[in-house]
C-alpha cells in the first residue's frame, strides 16, 4: 500500500475542490512516510505554504495545557482533587476540581457563550481581554453552573482558560513561560510557542494566516462579522499554541521516549473517567471517552489511539497518535472550506489510509447534484419564510438567479450569506459548505427539523 502516494493525491483533490489549504504529516514507528504542503499561507496567493509553515492549534492546545497540570501534580504544586477556589476562592462554582476541569465534567459556564453581556462586551469594545477575563468572567457573568460537578459531560473551552490561569498561579511564572520551559524545550520543540497576534503581533514570517469564506471568496478573519478568533484571543489553555507538523511529530516521539512525561502519567491522561451515574464520560461513536485533554479511543486492531481536531474561524487541525502501533497523523489547515463534502472526504480518507484502508473519492456538491434537473415548479419555492427563534442557521428568502436557485440568511455565527441550492432529489436541495438537505413543500421549507413556512 502506497501510502505516500495515496496521500498527496488526496490532498492535490481536496485541494483543487477548495477543501484543504495547509501542511500535513504521517509517520510510522519514528519514520516519516509522506509530509508536505499545499496551496499558499498569506492573504494574497503569494507565499507558497511551506512544510514549516506556522499553524495556529486551536483546540490541540488543550493536551499542553494537561501536560502541563500533570507536572505540576508531579512536583506537588497542584493535586487533581483540588477545588478550583482553591485558588481562586471569588468563584462561585464550589465542588469543581482540577480533573473536572480537564475532563469537560465540572458543569462551570462556557467563556465562548455569546449570550453573555460580559462575551458581548468583549466584542462591541473590539478589545481583546487578557488571559484573567476568564476569572472576571466567571465572577461577574452571573451565569449559574450548568450542572452540578462529575453529573455530565459537556466540552467547554472555558475549562482550560482557568486551568492556564491556576498553572501560572501555581507555578508562580506566566503560563505561556512555563509551557516553554517545561515542555517546548525539554520535548526539542524549539518552533512552538504560546503567541497572541492580535496584540502581540504573528510569531514568524512563516507563519498560516487564517481565511473565511464570504460571497464565495477566501478573505481573512479580521475583515469578517466573525469576532471570535479576535475577541478571545488573550485567552489561554484552550487555544494560542503555534507550532508546525515537525514539532508536532518531534512531540509524538517526545511522549514515547518519556522526556515531558513518563508513560505513568500518560496513562492517567489517557484513561476514560466516569460521570456520577456510572456512565463513561465524553463517549460517542468515534471515541470511548474523554481523558485529560485528549479523546480516547481503543480500537480492535490498532489498539489504543488518542486524538484531537481544533477548530477556529478559518482554521482546522487534526492530531491522532496511534500510542500501541506507533503511527502518528498530523494535518493543519488555514482556510475555511469551500465545500463540506469534499472536506469531509479529505479528512477521513486521511484517517483510512493511516488505519490501512483506501479513501473515498474527494467529491463536491458538483459531483452530487443532479446534472439536468427539472426546474418547472422552482418558481413556487421562491419567496421570504419565517424562522423559529431558536434557529441558529436562518433562511430569510429563497430566490432565482439565472435558473439557480438561492437561499439568503444568516448563518450559525452570525454572518450574512446568499448560497446556491443545489438540487439532490425531488423538491431536495443542499449548500455547497453545509451537509443540510432543504425540502420544499407546499408553503414551507424544512431543514435541520426546523419547518418555515412562506410569508
């Protein structure tokens, strides 16, 4: 199985489909089998993407910041049964502990959550907070816990924000200093950094800038509706690691050799936990559980595989090591993509050729669609619908341009779109960047279970 080969046809596919623009990694047992980079790393197509190209993690940060706890366990400077007003005593979520915090069970608010008038604030001032908003955050938000300690599981980026502030409280240095020296530099990742750009400025000339999509162009975050990736951006734990694939892989090979954390430790973060009712925590159809900042899954013939994905406005990454079978599967990518089923067709053909399987075709909603399809009755779909107030994507009206059909409304973070309807069926349609079908019946259209009638 050619596996090189395989892979860099992959990407060349997802690549013309406008679905990946980045760099990627896949070694077996210390060997690196294929690598490389595609398309560019600035805004304006001039800087080809190279294989050191610079990527922001996002959420792959979170088992650095796990890391970082465990050592402070290690010299005794934190213990996982510690309650967080341990150290911040004005928080008013008694009984949360540190490992509620790693595992995403300690019911406190989530820090990303719009609604909040203090997230509101941090947007309309268009000033980026510092890593202790979290603390102001939860003192202030008046948000009451979303459920009582170890009784659920729910991913909250707003955990690992206050776990980097209790390192740093504990440790006595700032957060970022402490990943430096104690795990950067001992595991010989001399190109990784904790980095806020928004303040700070980009780490490297090197380095990805992330892009979205608007009007079916790729155009950079900042000059997006979406605030998000600048607005959170002083944050730490959940996010703000830069690195390349070759520290990633040089932090697979540091994790073997046992030189940032001994196999003890890993095991520990490696293990599934229980909720308060028995029930496996953070357990799904692609993972056993949920361990310390890594999703946890033992598969039949690769045996135990531990794995993340981060994900930011114009930005996704994917890390998986295979810990019984020593292989390691590393992508990064700098703008949103184009097209949701070509996506999704790179990043699992990824994953079967690392797991020893052919990949599927990378195909678009182009390929999909019906060719010649009958348009007599398109007319009638055209008009403004009502929505549900709880909808989070909102389709305000469908109409015809030169014979396509549109769709025009809100998406679920808050930008404006008008997007092409692509016909898959009888009165069936879908988006080019989203897997929803849109059915059209007698005065209404129905997606995502939500029904709108025609106004």
């Amino acid at each position: 199985m050619d596996k090189k080969t395989m892979m860099e046809k992959l990407v060349q596919e997802a690549y013309e489909k406008r679905a990946f623009n980045g760099t990627w990694l896949y070694a077996e047992k210390g060997k690196i089998v294929s690598k490389g980079a595609v398309g560019y790393r600035d805004f304006s197509d001039k800087l080809p993407m190279r294989e050191d190209s610079v990527f922001e993690l996002a959420s792959i940060t979170k088992q650095f910041t796990a890391a970082a706890v465990m050592l402070l366990v290690r010299d005794g400077g934190i213990r996982l049964e510690d309650e967080v007003t341990k150290y911040y005593p004005e928080i008013p979520y008694p009984g949360v502990t540190i490992r509620h915090l790693l595992t995403h069970t300690g019911g406190i608010p989530e820090t990303y959550d719009e609604d909040n008038w203090i997230v509101r604030k941090w947007k309309e001032d268009k000033k980026v907070p510092g890593s202790d908003a979290v603390i102001h955050f939860l003192t202030e938000s008046g948000e009451e816990a979303h459920f009582a300690p170890g009784e659920e599981f729910e991913y909250t980026n707003g955990g690992y924000n206050l776990l980097a502030e209790i390192v740093a409280k504990a440790a006595g240095i700032p957060f970022e200093e402490y990943l430096r020296k104690n795990v950067f530099e001992p595991a010989g990742m001399y190109h990784t950094g904790v980095y806020h750009i928004w303040t700070e400025g980009i780490p490297h000339d090197n380095t990805a800038r992330n892009m979205v999509v608007k009007d079916g162009k790729h155009i950079p975050v900042a000059e997006s509706a979406d605030r998000d990736a600048i607005a959170f951006d002083g944050l730490n734990g959940d996010d703000y690691v830069y690195t390349d694939i070759f520290d990633m892989f040089i932090w697979d090979r540091a994790l073997r050799e046992e030189k940032v954390l001994t196999l003890e430790e890993q095991k520990i973060m490696y293990s599934t936990v229980k909720l308060n009712d028995g029930s496996i925590s953070g357990a799904d159809d692609d993972r056993d559980g949920y361990g310390f900042g890594w999703d946890i899954k033992n598969d039949p013939e690769f045996g135990l595989i531990v794995k993340h994905g981060g994900g930011m406005p114009g930005l996704n990454t994917w890390y998986e090591r295979f810990v019984d079978t020593d292989r390691v599967l590393i992508f990064m990518g700098c703008r949103e993509s184009m097209d949701a089923r070509a996506d999704a067709a790179f990043w699992n053909g990824m994953r079967a050729i690392a797991m020893d399987k052919e990949p599927g075709a990378v195909t678009s909603i182009e390929d999909e669609s019906i060719k010649d399809p009958d348009r007599s009755n398109w007319e009638s779909f055209c008009g403004k619908y009502d929505h549900p107030d709880d909808a989070e994507l909102i389709i305000n009206e469908v109409f015809l341009k030169d014979g396509d059909l549109f769709a025009k409304g809100v998406d679920e973070d808050g930008r404006d779109f008008i997007s092409k309807l692509y016909p898959i069926g009888e009165n069936r349609f879908s988006m080019k960047r989203r897997w929803t079908h849109f059915i059209f019946g007698d005065n209404e259209l129905i997606y995502d279970e939500i029904k709108c009638q025609k106004l």
